[in-house]
C-alpha cells in the first residue's frame, strides 16, 4: 500500500508512523486515557483493512482518530485532533518572509524577469510587489480549496494573478471611452466635463487610461475612433475664431489654410499627449499602464475622415518611437497597437490603401501594430467587428435591453490555464487514459474559474468607482452590488491553455500541421471548446477558450514538467513549450502555411487567439511584409509579425547582441547588460537555446538565459 501525501507525493506506507503519532498524543492525557498497545494494533489494523493501492493520509489520520472514539478514548482523540490541527497549521504557516527579503535585495532573478515593463529595484514596483507576495501567500494558504493550491504548485493548471486575488478586482477590459469622453466622469472626487477639444479630449484619455489600469490588474483598451468627435470639434472651434478675427481681411482660402495649420499641431500635440503621457505615467502597480490603442476605420462614421488623420499620426509617432535618457529614440512597450483590415485598406486599391502602408513600415521597425482581419472576424462574431483586450482577450457576443450589440464596457473577470504537455506525459500514449485525465483536471479548472467568479461576487461599485460609477464599465449607484455584470455572459472568464503542440507530439508521435496529429489536435481543441460551452449553459456564465499569449507560462509548465518527469525528447527538452495552438517554431514551414494551419484553430480558440510568424530583416524587407497583410486580411483573424534581428533600447544599436563569457547577453555597442532593455527576440526558441542546455553550466543560468 502507498500513501498520498498532502503535496500529492505518493511515498511507501510506515505503519510505525502511526504508532508514533498516538505515542506523542499519549504523553499528553492521564494513564486512564492513554491508548495501550492493542487499540494501537486495531488502529493500524483498521487502516491496513482500506481498499485500494494509494491511501490519502488524511483518511489514514480519520482513521486513527475513529479508533480511538470508538475505544471510549475521546480525551486523547481530542489531544490527537489538536495535534492533527496545528501540524496543519504548521504546514500552512506563513511563507513569504524570504520571498519579500530577495525582493529588496533584489536578488529575485525570477521575479526581475517575470514582467519587462517593471523594474523591481523600483520602489513603486517593490511595494506592488511586496503586496502581491502577500496575497499569493494567502490566496494559496486561506482562499484558494487546497486541491486547486497543489494543482497550481504542480503544474496541472495555472491560477494567473494569485497576487491580486485578495482584492475584488477583475483582469482586463474594454473601456466604454464614448461614454465616458460625451458624458463626462468623475477622477479622485472631481467633475471632468466632456472636453471641448481633441487637445483636452486625449489629456481626459490618458487620464481615464491611468486611473483604470490602477484598479484592475489586466490590460485595457481604447477604441481611437472616439476621438474623431473631437478632433472636428476642435477644427469648428478654430474655424470660428479664424472668421471672426480675419473674415474682413482675408479669403476664405486663406483662413482655411490657417485652421489647417492650427488642426494639424493640434492633432500632433494631441497623439503626443497620449504617447508620452501612457510611457511617464506610473500606476500603482509599479508601471506603465497596459493600454492597447485600437485603430479601425469604419466609412460609416460620421467621423471617419477625422479618425483616418489620428490613426495616421499614431502611426507616425510610434514609427519615430520615444526618446529614452540618452536621447535616443526607441520603442516604447505602451501602447500597443492593434490596426484593423477591411475592404477600404486590405492592399487591394482601397481607399485608404496608403494608411494600410504606413502601418507596414510601422510593423518594420517598431514591431507594431498588429493586425485584425474585420473579414475572418465577421465569420466568427455575428457579422461583428471589435478590439481585443488588452489581454488580447476577446468577447462573446451580447446584446442590451434593445437588442443592440455591446462590446465597449465590457470586461474579462480572469483566466485559469491548463497544462496539456503533462497529461499527455501521464497518459504515455494510452488515448483512454488520456480523455479520463484530461476530463479530470478540466473539472479542476471549472472549480479554479468558479473561485475566481465568486471572488468577484458581492463586489460593490464603491471598489473602483472610475469602472463602476463612472462609465468605463458601468454607471451604478453608490453601494451597488457589480453582480449583474458577472453573469448573462456580459463578462467573460477564460480558459487558457498551454502546449498543444507538444501534447500532439506526446499522443501521436506527430506535429499538428498534417495526418493523424492534425486529427487529434482538432479533437483535443473540439473538446475544449465543448467543455467551456457545457460550463457556460450550466452556469450563465460566459466561460470562453483562451488562446493566451503567456509566454512565462510556457517556461514555468516545461520547467516543471522537466524537474518531474525528466527529459522527454521533443518536450521537456527544449525549455519550453509552445504557447496555446502555436505551431513550434522549430517547424520548417513558411509564414503563409503557418497561418493557413492556426487559422483553423484560431477559430475555435474564440476567447482569443494570436499567431506570429517571424522575418528576418523586416525593415528591408518591406513588399514581404505587404503580402502577409494581404493574406491576413483573406486568411485569418489575428496576426502579427517578429524578427529575429536584436536591438539595443539603451544605445539604439541594431544588429547582432552577442553571449559574453558570463553567458549574458551584452550589446557589442554600448556593452548595456540590462536585459529590459535589450531586444533579442525568439532567439532562445531555435538552436541557440539547446546549445545552452548543453554547456553545463548551472540550471539557474539555464534557465535564465532560456527565458531571455
């Protein structure tokens, strides 16, 4: 017989442990409550009469302590209990206390990496930090049904942002800008009045931008088409003092050429305000707030010209990028950019064609933006064209009291990732075993989501009033409950998932791109989308499948599973597993047959999905560029692109970063070794990062060179 240990080890069973422990009770009572050495013997005999191969040691502990009742020794089943209580006690006592001391010596390397957009020898940042080791600890101890904890330190699943679990606050989401910018909103007790002017209308943006970004702990986006109202309001304001103060003095032509000039600075200033004001603006969590910018343009707008000219000078500016403190432009992390493809701009003689091309050249050398295909996207939302969160999260579907469509307002209320490599490693290629396992730890997953939800259940607006109270989610009173909004499916709460590729591999011995293991990849993905439809009709919930672009995740399943299972050829082997549906980049296949392949998946990964691919030299390489848009636009419904070349944000250099003796990267410039600051992209995904492995040097540089 085996036991199973709280931790989920399964180690040989020791009868002698029992005795020891009722031995240690027995020091406790007087002689007429002390256990002889034959209720000891019933005791263990009691245990040993259990069925099965593998006991849990708590059923082992209920036995004992039955025994000892039934043997009238209720004293001593008392000091047992206690004993039993405070081992568990013990057990779950408080382990933060290291955790926080590396983290103001700076010596978390783990930490340090885990987010490139927050240094940790900050205070601001150690402080979110310091916060967020706390509610890791007591969301795993306290809040957090011990199953779904272990599963977690396992690896089964991943519970994302335990460090913000504590609080009542949700992931990312999509802010209703429009109402907020028309009908004006409330910051820190103070009235701000619907701007006058596009000037004043991104200055209350970047505002807004902040003070959600502080409340949640997910990212946000913007709709930019919201501002075209103001931009034409600024123009008609300049019009009418450039008539009233040279109507008498100059022609018509004239004072058109000036309110030109005047719209065009104001337009510029106004872009200028949103970059600098999102990259200077610090959060309480320590950093930037994580902002998408989404830019569609829409020829039914009745602001559609005026939307054209911001989304131009959005372009524009990020193309020339932002100085850093050495005055050299650079690429700044926010905000991203997320650029739609219609029929006017597709690269097939639309209209707008030439902004399509200024977002190429943009793509070239800032790696920004990424595209959506409003085609692909009608296809799978009800003839619906939206932004993502700034998760890259996407919505259901759903409709208001007057049957009209709503996806601004809306928000995701979190996301518990599955662990498919490892099921496929239990299962060792038996296809029974596998459905069980993995219907098992899916229902485990339901249970993680569900503590997710009912964290946020109850929450009253007064939590976060810039989302509840005033318009970026909702205009609730004071005092009221945000419940309606966790349910109906006006939210949604994803499951992600990691590794079907490796998965695919384990079960079939197959990539996913063809045969067999393209068979078996629909069938796992089917099921995953089977599962979160049966959870959502169940609960009214909006459950949705998460293609998540968590790229840490993929480190710290393979890391895991290599620690456990050893290395598996094709698997653990390469320090990482591929993120969600992804094809391995490892694949010898082009850019075009790579989004033909995810694009199917993409359209069962509704929730979100991403695809990459990578070209090297992009900036040189522009009409390669301009063909995948092209393809985007016919193909599939989110891509984006990368590049292998390297870059150095410190000094601009813009070649190769090299591996010094100290296996760290170094720019060959400016000899900068800050890897937050140095671009070496997807380079740890192809020989390089074997080549690492085997060096044999420590794990810890290992693995922090495979996460670079």
């Amino acid at each position: 017989m085996k036991v199973q240990k709280r931790d989920g080890r399964i180690v040989s069973y020791e009868a002698d442990k029992i005795t020891a422990a009722i031995q240690k009770a027995n020091i406790e009572v007087t002689a007429s409550q002390k256990a002889n050495d034959e209720i000891i013997v019933e005791a263990i005999e009691n245990v040993e009469k259990t069925t099965g191969d593998v006991i849990p040691v708590e059923m082992i502990q209920d036995i004992i302590e039955k025994t000892l009742v039934s043997n009238n020794k209720y004293v001593l089943a008392k000091k047992y209990m206690i004993y039993r209580y405070q081992r568990s006690l013990l057990r779950k006592s408080n382990t933060t206390d290291e955790s926080i001391l590396k983290l103001i010596r700076n010596e978390n390397k783990e930490l340090a990496e885990e987010n490139s957009n927050k240094n940790t020898a900050h205070a601001s940042t150690q402080r979110d930090y310091i916060a967020g080791e706390v509610s890791r600890d007591v969301t795993k101890r306290l809040l957090l049904p011990e199953h779904i904890a272990m599963a977690h330190e396992n690896g089964i699943l991943h519970f994302h942002d335990a460090d913000y679990f504590i609080q009542p606050i949700f992931n990312c989401c999509l802010i209703n800008i429009k109402d907020m910018l028309d009908n004006g909103t409330v910051m820190n007790g103070k009235l701000i009045e619907s701007p006058k002017s596009f000037q004043v209308a991104c200055t209350v943006t970047t505002q807004i931008i902040a003070a959600v970004a502080s409340n949640q702990y997910g990212g946000q986006s913007v709709n930019v088409a919201h501002l075209g109202k103001y931009l034409r309001k600024s123009r008609d304001k300049f019009m009418k003092e450039a008539t009233a103060r040279f109507g008498d003095t100059l022609s018509e032509e004239a004072i058109q050429k000036i309110v030109d000039m005047r719209v065009e600075d104001e337009l510029k200033s106004g872009v200028q305000t949103i970059q600098y004001q999102i990259n200077t603006l610090m959060t309480t969590n320590g950093q930037s707030p994580f902002v998408t910018l989404f830019l569609y343009i829409e020829e039914d707008d009745e602001y559609v010209e005026e939307n054209v000219k911001i989304i131009e000078e959005i372009l524009r500016q990020r193309l020339e990028g932002i100085k850093n403190e050495q005055g050299v432009y650079v690429t700044p992390a926010f905000p991203k950019l997320v650029y739609v493809l219609d029929e006017n701009n597709c690269l097939k003689g639309g209209k707008y064609d030439y902004v399509t091309k200024l977002a190429v050249k943009c793509s070239a050398k800032r790696m920004y933006p990424d595209y959506i295909s409003a085609k692909k996207m009608r296809e799978n939302y009800e003839g619906n064209v939206f932004g993502p969160m700034g998760c890259r999260s996407f919505l259901s579907p759903w409709k208001d009291e007057n049957g009209e469509y709503k996806w601004e307002g809306r928000f995701n209320q979190g996301v518990v990732s599955i662990n498919l490599p490892q099921i496929g490693i239990v299962a060792a290629g038996d296809e029974e075993k596998f459905w069980k396992v993995f219907d098992e730890r899916l229902d485990i997953c339901y249970e993680a989501l569900m503590c997710r939800h009912k964290a946020l259940e109850g929450t009253l607006s007064d939590v976060s009033p810039i989302h509840w109270q005033y318009g970026a989610i909702a205009r609730l009173k004071k005092g009221e409950t945000i419940d309606k909004y966790l349910h109906g499916g006006y939210s949604s709460i994803s499951l992600g998932y990691i590794g079907l590729y490796e998965l695919t591999y384990l079960m079939t011995g197959e990539s996913q791109t063809n045969g067999k293991g393209k068979e078996f990849a629909f069938k796992v993905m089917n099921h995953l989308r089977d599962k979160v439809n049966e959870w959502k009709a169940k609960t009214g919930i909006g459950f949705a499948l998460y293609g998540t672009p968590a790229e840490t995740l993929c480190y710290r399943f393979a890391r895991i599973d290599r620690e456990k299972y050893g290395e598996i050829k094709n698997v653990t082997d390469k320090g990482y597993y591929t993120n969600s549906y992804h094809v391995d980049v490892r694949e010898k296949i082009d850019a075009f047959k790579k989004f033909d392949i995810e694009s199917e998946f993409q359209n069962i990964s509704l929730g979100g999905a991403i695809s990459y691919v990578e070209i090297p030299n992009m900036q040189n390489n522009l009409p390669a560029l301009e063909m995948l848009v092209k393809y985007i636009y016919d193909n599939i419904q989110y891509g984006e692109f990368n590049t292998k070349s390297d870059y150095c944000q410190e000094c601009g250099f813009d070649g190769e970063i090299i591996l010094n003796e100290d296996m760290e990267w170094e720019c060959p410039q400016c000899h900068n070794k800050d890897h937050n600051k140095l671009n070496v992209t997807r380079r740890t995904c192809g020989y390089l990062g074997e080549n690492f492995w085997n060096t044999g040097k420590t794990k810890e540089i290992k693995s922090r060179v495979l996460h670079l």
